[in-house]
C-alpha cells in the first residue's frame, strides 16, 4: 500500500479501478528550411489555423448543450487565441526569421506568451497557460494531420486518471462512469477541479509525476477532502472505503422515510428545513433530502466557476433554472459575498493584510454598481418565476441596508420602464454575522424581511478569533455566552418587529446545537442537503419546552467549556434515555 | 498620433471578455493602438497582450493610437473601456 498526497480538489470519496488517459502530446520536431520553402510553410500554418478553428467552432455548439454557457465561454476565448497577433504573427515572422517549420515556430510563439503569463501574480492568468497549450495541442495535431486526438471517457465506473486535463478534454469526458478524478496537474481554480465540484465527483490534483503510478485496471481509493490517492489499498482500507459508501447508503435510506415528513416538535412548532446550496446541480440532491427550498445560495461560486464575470442575461439563465428546479419552493439569493478567504483577484479585489475586516461583502458590492445591479436585476427577474428572496451579506448598520435597498429599487424601477417581468415585492434580507448588526437587530428589523444568522462569522468576529490560524482555532465556540446572547437577542428583536429569522451556518449543521435552534426559537434553518434529515429527526424528538429549557440552562453558565460539557451531558443523557426506550431506533449522531 | 489615458470602468478588470471586446473593436480601425499599464506593454488588437497587463477594475491605462483613423479610434476606445465596459450586459457582436 502507497499513499500519494496532492491538493484537496473536490471532496467525497470512491474505491474503483483506475482509467488512465493520456494525450499523446505532439512531439515538435524542428526542421531546417531552405528559404524557398517558407512560403509554403506559413501557408501550411494559415490552412492548421482554419482547421482548428473549424474543430473548435463545432465544439462551441456541441458544448452549450453540455455545459452550459461556461463551456461555450472558454471555447470562445480559445477562437480569440487562434486569432492572436502574440501568437499567430508570431509564429510566422519565426518561420522566417529561423528558417524553420511551422510546427517548431507555433511551438515556439506560444511558449513566448506562456512565460509571460506565467510571470503574472495573478493566479487566475497563469491557469489560461492551460487554453493556451489546449490550442496549441490543437493546431500541432491539424499541422501534423494526426487527427483530433480527443479522449474518451471510461466505459465503466472509474477513477480517472491524468497528468492533466485540458479544458476541452473535461468537456469531452463529461461525467459518465467517472468516479473520481486523480490528476497529476491543477490546482483547486483548474477547470477540471471547477467541474468535479459542481458535479459531485471526489477529485484530488497536484500528485506531480506520481501520477504515472496509477496504472490502469488497478484498484485505487481516492479521498477528495484529504487530498489522497491510496495505491494498492491493503484489505483494511479496502474496508474502510467501502463502509464510506455504505454508510452513505444507510443514509440515503434512512432520508428516504424522512424525506416528506415535515419538521414538527411532538408538541406541534414546525421549523422550515432548507438546504444551502453553490450550483443550481446541487438543486436535485436538495429535493432528493427533503429540502422545503434553498435557504442560501451562494452566488459567489457562479462567478469564480467563470473567466469572466458571468452577465445580467446569464445569471438570469441560471437562476431562472434553478426557480425551475425548485418548482415553487422558496430559494433566498444572497449577493455576491467576495472576499476574505474568497478573495479573487479577477473581481478586482486585491490582496489585504486583514481580509476578514476588509474590503468584503456588502463593503465590496455597494462600490461596484454595476457589478451589484446586474446581479439584483438578474434575481428580481428570476423571482418572476417563483418565489425568490434576497439577502445582502455582511451588513453592519442601518446605512448600508439603506444604500443596498436603494439600489435594488433603482433596478425595480429600469425593470419597470423596460417592461422586463420581475417581481417588485420580493423579500429582502440581511445576514446576521457581524456582532454589530446583531446588536442593532431592531434597527435593522424595522427596515428588512428576514434574518439569516451566519454563524461561522458572528462567532469569529464576536470572539475575535481568525478560524483560520490554528493557534486560536480553540476559540471557535458557539456556546460562548457572548455568542448565545447575541442569537437570543437578535431572534427577540425580528420577532418583536415581526420578521422571520433562520440560520445558515455551520452550527445550524451539526446535531449537537440543533435542540439550541429549536430553544432560541427559529423559524429556518438552512444546511447541507445531506444533513436535512439528521437535524429533521432531532426536531421530531424534542419538545420545544425541552429545547427551551436546555437553551436558559446553557445560558445560565459563565463559560464556554462549562456549557459545552453540560450540552455534551444533556445529549449523552438523552441518548441513553432514547436507546433504553427505543433500542432500534438510536439516533445517528454523526 | 494621439495620447490619452482612459480609467477601467469593468469590474473584473482587463480579462478575457473585456480584453476580446477591446480587441475587436481595435480591429475595426487601421490605427495602431499600443496600451500601457504599470511598464508593460500590449497591442490592443492582442487578447493575450492586453489579458497579460493584468490590469484592474479602476486602474488607468495609456493609450497611444496612431493612424489615418487615429481620432475616431481614440474616441471609441476610451468610451468602451470607461463607459461600456461597465455593462456587461450588452451583448457582444
């Protein structure tokens, strides 16, 4: 047994045998030319030139079925290269200059502007080195007459394997018997990466030359959350891999009798079960768990999937389908929440020695007009097709509500004048995750829909610790008194102005605090699809004066550890409790 | 030949969409239109040249444009990249 580490790339985990494509790359052979023929070799590089161009336009048309816009909008950009003066020019003045053939000069041209692009500090331009070599492979096959060269996908469940995939070839694979993907190349923004996220498939990148060590028709277990590709698994990890996928069928089981019952104490509260979602094919696996609608979709990844920023038209597109998708359910939109541990430079932001207290946000939104108001006017129009709602992130104070609900009734008012379907009613709301917008709550009540606690955040900013430095990373502590207070004050202050409050973050996730969500008295809670009915079958058995009863004692203790170990107690006791009444049915407390 | 400068007005920047607007609007001019950000330098009738200025939303860039038609290239230049740029919504020809 080997294990071979790479970059976490697209979590789950899959045991299967490994399908190993390679591209036979075309090997450049450089010739000497008399000058008479020259001419001739230019003609030969115009004429790769028409053909690729002719190959790629036809992928255009195949691929906007396939992928969707996204596919089309890589493919377009490749059309623009084989247009280039960088890159074309180029290549024929080296024809001339060193006497040589049309495939030693392409070669050549095109290195010259990959080591340009790979000088950038930008990470988004040195991954386009992978269009550029995709057009490359292109027109050295058309000079050569070797054929398209395209890969196939495997003919049964495997993983595949790769040094790298271009962008073109994870169009052509698609995601048939593809278990997982191991890549020798790429990184967590490479389009491979970008894809298996959006598809579901565990996928590891980075493994380097090792890669070469996956042969093909042997058995390897793949894990996509640590990074790991595990050769010649010994009978143990075989085990462990498959009890991973049965325990994911055990689940899926146990959803499936949960899955149409709703949320209700046995003393009648009902709470709304609403998953989170990142792209519009995650909408299926939601309803699959029971989803009542999509509590969070975080639109940010509808933009980083993309070279480009995505427009007003294709936004509509994809929310509109995911409306569709949802066939009348609710689905709340939070803009685009930028920065942070999001930080992307293609949006404009740059590097900040404190992310988390900088230019993110709302901060980040209200200072890119157009930016926002594509993306309000794309969702006021989605919500023409359902019930939408929207919800601005990181809000502070009042004033940036304020500003925020200006601009969407600027868009409600050009929606108007242009006679574009929309609805002008639709609920706007803010997120609760900054200690000063718990604090003024009421303030903000007054003048908004609904809350969302974004848990992950008000816990680091109330306690003033950075989840990501693992010095501080103990303070992360949902049940710190400072944080409870805030939740139970900012639930009082919407209910009091008569709005609802849900939860999206990770605490609403995990069983353990799902009793203390019942107790504060919240009307949604937003989580992973796959932990709907884990969270269902807690609120099934808890009474909300049990609940509530948990919460006043929690909140009675001075500190975090005293009430994390009287919740550990609470919930131990509880559980025995429930074996002892029902042995066949103890709770899955995962 | 004519000098200007024109302030980026898309909020990605100078990527690959608003660098292939800029490029086929450039093309339909016979002037010679050279950018200049931060040292570099780009043809703007080159999607590589100008996507490698990794220039960003707000940043001003030289434009040096020279040419028969060097007026009319000038002023339909700086429009898009101040004003147009800033609607990607516009579908593009």
């Amino acid at each position: 047994m080997r294990i071979l580490r790479g970059i976490p790339a697209s979590p789950g985990t899959a045991l299967a045998r490994v399908h190993h494509v390679t591209r036979d790359l075309p090997v450049v052979v450089r010739a000497a030319l008399p000058a008479s023929d020259l001419d001739r070799e230019v003609a030969r590089l115009h004429a790769a030139l028409v053909d690729a161009r002719a190959q790629i336009q036809a992928l255009v048309v195949r691929l906007s079925a396939d992928l969707g816009p996204e596919g089309a909008a890589i493919l377009e950009s490749h059309l623009l290269i084989l247009e280039d003066e960088l890159v074309v020019d180029r290549a024929v003045a080296l024809v001339r200059a060193q006497s040589c053939n049309a495939e030693a000069a392409f070669h050549d041209a095109v290195a010259e502007v990959a080591s340009r692009l790979l000088e950038s500090q930008d990470d988004y331009l040195r991954e386009r080195v992978q269009d550029l070599h995709d057009v490359e492979d292109r027109v050295l096959r058309a000079l050569m007459g070797l054929g398209v060269g395209r890969l196939v996908g495997p003919a049964a469940p495997s993983v595949v394997a790769a040094d790298d995939l271009a962008p073109s070839d994870t169009a052509a694979i698609g995601a048939r018997n593809v278990l997982a993907f191991a890549l020798g190349g790429g990184s967590r923004t490479s389009h491979v990466a970008i894809l298996a996220r959006s598809l579901g498939i565990p996928a590891v990148a980075g493994l380097g030359a090792s890669v070469a060590e996956l042969h093909d028709g042997e058995l390897v277990a793949v894990d996509g959350d640590r990074g790991e590709v595990v050769l010649q698994p010994d009978s143990e990890t075989v085990a462990r891999y498959r009890q991973l996928s049965q325990q994911q069928l055990t689940v899926n089981a146990k959803l499936a009798h949960l899955r149409d019952e709703p949320a209700i104490t046995p003393d009648g509260r009902r709470l709304e079960m609403l998953a989170n979602i990142e792209m519009p094919v995650e909408v299926e696996k939601a309803l699959a768990c029971g989803a009542e609608g999509i509590g969070l979709l975080r639109t940010e990844y509808i933009y980083f999937q993309r070279q480009t920023i995505p427009t007003e038209a294709e936004q509509l597109e994809i929310y509109a389908g995911i409306m569709r998708g949802m066939a009348g359910r609710p689905v709340v939109f939070r803009t685009l929440d930028v920065g942070g541990d999001k930080v992307q430079r293609y949006l404009g932001a740059r590097k900040e020695s404190n992310p988390f207290l900088g230019w993110r946000g709302i901060r980040f939104l209200l200072a890119n007009r157009p930016l926002l108001k594509a993306q309000l006017r794309a969702i006021y129009r989605a919500a023409a097709g359902g019930p939408a709602r929207l919800m601005f992130p990181m809000i502070t104070g009042v004033e940036e509500l304020r500003e925020a609900r200006d601009a969407c009734r600027e868009c409600v008012a050009e929606l108007a004048a242009e006679g574009l379907p929309h609805d002008p009613d639709l609920e706007v709301g803010i997120m609760i995750e900054t200690p000063a917008a718990a604090v003024v709550a009421d303030l903000l009540a007054a003048e908004c829909d609904f809350f969302s606690f974004g848990t992950n955040d008000l816990v680091q900013y109330t306690l003033a610790m950075d989840r990501l430095n693992s010095r501080v990373a103990y303070l992360y502590q949902p049940v710190h008194p400072a944080v409870l207070r805030l939740l139970r004050d900012a639930t009082a202050a919407a209910h009091a102005a008569g709005i609802r409050v849900g939860i999206c973050g990770e605490m609403a996730s995990e069983t353990r605090y799902a009793e203390i969500l019942l107790g504060l008295g919240l009307d949604e809670v937003s989580v992973h699809a796959a932990q709907l009915p884990k969270i269902k079958q807690v609120v099934r058995w808890t009474t909300v004066a049990e609940a509530e009863g948990l919460l006043a004692d929690l909140m009675s203790r001075r500190t975090a550890a005293e009430a994390d170990l009287l919740l550990a107690d609470y919930l131990a006791e509880k559980k025995r409790r429930r074996v002892d009444a029902a042995p066949t049915e103890a709770p899955d407390d995962a | 030949m004519i000098a200007t400068a024109a302030t980026i007005s898309d909020p990605v920047g100078f990527h690959l969409r608003a660098a292939g607007r800029i490029v086929k609007l450039a093309k339909t001019f016979d002037a010679e239109v050279t950018v200049r950000f931060q040292g570099r330098v780009a043809n703007a009738k080159s999607i590589m040249g100008l996507a490698s200025l990794a220039a960003d939303c707000g940043s001003v860039v030289e434009l040096e444009i020279d040419g028969p038609d060097d007026a009319a290239a000038a002023a339909a230049l700086v429009r898009l990249i101040e004003i147009e740029l800033a609607h990607p919504e516009i579908p593009e020809g």
